[in-house]
C-alpha cells in the first residue's frame, strides 16, 4: 500500500466522523457501495477513482478540492486511525 492511500484512508475517517456520520449513512449519501468504503477506510485500503472521489467528496458536502487538500493535510499512521 502506498503511502498516499493511507493518508487518504485516515482522512476520510476523520472528515466522515467529524460529521458524525457512519460509514453507512456516508455510503448512501455518496451512492458508494457500503462494502468498498470499508475498505476505503480499512487497514489495506484501495485507491479510489477520480469518480469516487467525486461522490464522497458530494457526501460529505464538502468540494472535491477540499477533500483533496484533506487528504494532502492529513498524516494519519495506522496507530492514529484505530483511535478514530
């Protein structure tokens, strides 16, 4: 896994529970299926599409833009995640 997915994991987590949404509650608001955006957050995370992107980015009411700067922000190690 490359250290950029992990980052992107670690923020998605943050910018989803600082909304105080579940991972459920965010994969209908995006239209991502609930089981990719466990893995999304998960230990070994996949790299999401631009489109992806795009529809998280809609379900968290927050622009594209800002949650790419989230995720270039963030430096979430594994260890800091699990706290979430």
């Amino acid at each position: 896994m490359d250290a950029i997915t992990q980052k992107f994991a670690g923020a998605l987590k943050i910018l989803r529970t600082e909304r105080n949404l579940t991972q459920e509650e965010l994969a209908q608001r995006s239209g991502v299926d609930y089981k990719y955006l466990q893995k999304l957050e998960g230990q070994k995370p996949s790299s999401p599409t631009l489109s992806t992107l795009e529809k998280l980015a809609t379900g968290l009411d927050i622009p594209l833009a800002e949650l790419i700067q989230n995720i270039q922000a963030h430096d979430c190690p594994l260890a800091k995640m699990k706290e979430i």
